[in-house]
C-alpha cells in the first residue's frame, strides 16, 4: 500500500484539481515544477560554498552550479558528483534540484556539480546527452582549479537524469572518458519503449501517468526510431560490462520501477557491483519530497552513504 503520508499528498492534489504536467505548456510546465517545490521540498541547507560556473559544450556554453559541502574549506580537494536533474528532458534546472543537490553535498561530504543541460522541444535527442558528456569531462579536466578529486568522480540524477548518469557512464568507458567510480541511478527511465508492466499497472493515478511520459517522449524525441538508440534506452545496450558500481532506486508505485530493476539487474548479471532499493510505498519523484515525505529523507541518505563508500 502507499504510504499514509504519501497518500495524503496525491489527495491533495486531486482535491486541488492541480493540472497534469501533459496538460500545460512547456513554458508553463517548467513554471510549475518550479513552484511546486516550495511546497513539497525541503528548506535548502547551508552549504559552504555555492557557485555559477560554465563548461565549454557542443553547442553553447552549458551552465553548472558547483557546491562544496559546509564544513570544508575552499583549499580542500574534495571528491565530486556530476549531477543531472530529472524532469522528462523537457523540464527542471538548476533550481528545481537545488536543495537535493545541498543534502547530497553536505551528508557525502563532498563537491557537487548540477548540470543545466539542454532540453526538448528546443533541444533535440541527443543534445541533453551530447550536454552532460561534455559536463563530466570538463568537471574532470577542471579538476585542479575547481578544488575536486578528479580520480573520485561520480555521477548521478533522478528520472531522466538517472537515465543520462547511466548514458555518461557507458559513454566514459566507451570513448576514453572520465574514471567514474559511482552511478547514481534514481527511478531512472533505461527504456524508451516502456513495455514493462510496471508501466501498466501505475499509468494512472501516481502523479507520473502515462500521458505525461508520451508528452515527455514527444517533446525529447522527434521520432519512436530513437527508442532504440542506447543513449535514450540505456538497457538496450548490448554490453554493460565493466560500468562503475551503481545504486538504483526505485518506488513501488513508479511506472519507471521494472525498467530500473531490469537495469540493476542487468548490471550485475554483467558483472558489476550493483545495489537496488525499492520503496515499495512511494510514487515517482518522493526523493526530492523531503518536506512531506519522510522515506524522502532515509533515501537521500541512503544515497550518501553509498557514496561516501565509493569515494574512500
């Protein structure tokens, strides 16, 4: 069953009569998932040290913003997440995962860099993938003046973040890229062609329907033919050998959940160390629900840890 807590909060929005996601613009669609944060998001901590940074990408200069967790000094080199947010490749930035970004920096005791990658419909596939490439080796070869360990870089994201984190990662190993150490693989999307049954048995009803995935999907992708390109369906890869060790977590009544426990699956059956957690009674996206949701909180952690042992 769903949680008490989180129950209450799909009542609420029902109640409210708030719009779907595929209902609204994009314009207005990003708008909203910005307000919605105030609501469902947690104060954001005091970090150490925020900045406004960009990376040289294929196409424009791609904006970051670099936290150092608090009670680190500004000489200290410490190890780094590249991090990408979630939002269907058609919303989110820098500020919808701000406070995930400072809970992760400040309980992992390191660096965090959040990646504000291009997006659909303006930006085709593959450019928020051609982005967080080009992100994650600049982080790398910017290692010395950023104050970050270079040998100890990891990557991470929720949704469709969590789908490029894995993207980045097959990428590095393929084409001489960073040494990522860590995957952070949260609900994330690894098949475009959403068959599993997950993606019935919670196509309504949870707040991630199955329209609004479509309206991600159209919005990404110009055509169903890239379904099949391993840089959209990362599961489709022929070979997941010797990827960094991941955590993936999913929720139980997330749509996402079988692909990201066939992607964990996947993994370790290649022979990688790979850890999976559902949270049988959460919806899509309660990571970065800590104001509302308390599993929100022992996930976050959950994260740190894992990173904190990949990165001794």
């Amino acid at each position: 069953m769903l949680h008490p807590q989180t129950r209450a909060f799909l009542d609420l929005v029902e109640k409210r009569g708030l719009p779907p996601t595929h209902t609204l613009s994009v314009a207005d669609a990003r708008q909203f998932y910005r307000e919605r944060r105030s609501f469902t998001q947690p104060p954001a901590p005091e970090v150490a040290d925020v900045r406004a940074l960009e990376a040289a990408g294929p196409d424009r200069a791609i904006p970051l913003r670099l936290f150092r967790a608090v009670g680190t000094h500004a000489s200290e080199v410490l190890p780094v997440v590249v991090y990408f947010h979630g939002g269907g490749w058609t919303i989110g930035d820098l500020d919808t995962h701000d406070t995930l970004c400072r809970e992760l920096c400040n309980q992992t005791r390191c660096a965090v860099v959040s990646v504000d990658y291009r997006m659909g419909p303006e930006h085709r596939f593959p450019a928020a993938v051609d982005d967080c490439i080009a992100a994650t080796r600049w982080v790398r070869a910017q290692a010395g003046e950023l104050r970050v360990d270079g040998s100890r870089l990891a990557v991470g994201g929720d949704s469709a973040g969590g789908n490029l984190a894995a993207v980045v990662s097959i990428d590095a190993r393929d084409h001489d890229g960073p040494p990522i150490v860590f995957q952070l693989l949260i609900y994330p999307a690894t098949d475009q062609h959403r068959n599993a049954p997950s993606h019935t048995e919670n196509a309504r009803g949870y707040l991630l329907t199955v329209e609004t995935m479509d309206y991600f999907a159209a919005n990404y992708m110009d055509s169903k033919v890239h379904y099949a390109d391993w840089r959209a369906s990362p599961l489709l890869h022929p070979n997941l050998a010797k990827l960094p060790p991941a955590l993936i977590i999913t929720a139980g009544f997330d749509p996402l959940r079988d692909e990201g426990a066939e992607y964990a699956k996947r993994l370790t059956d290649a022979g990688n160390r790979a850890s999976y957690v559902n949270f049988p009674r959460q919806i899509h996206g309660f990571v970065s629900m800590g104001r509302i949701l308390d599993e929100s909180h022992t996930a976050v952690a959950l994260c740190a840890s894992e990173l904190r042992r990949a990165f001794k």
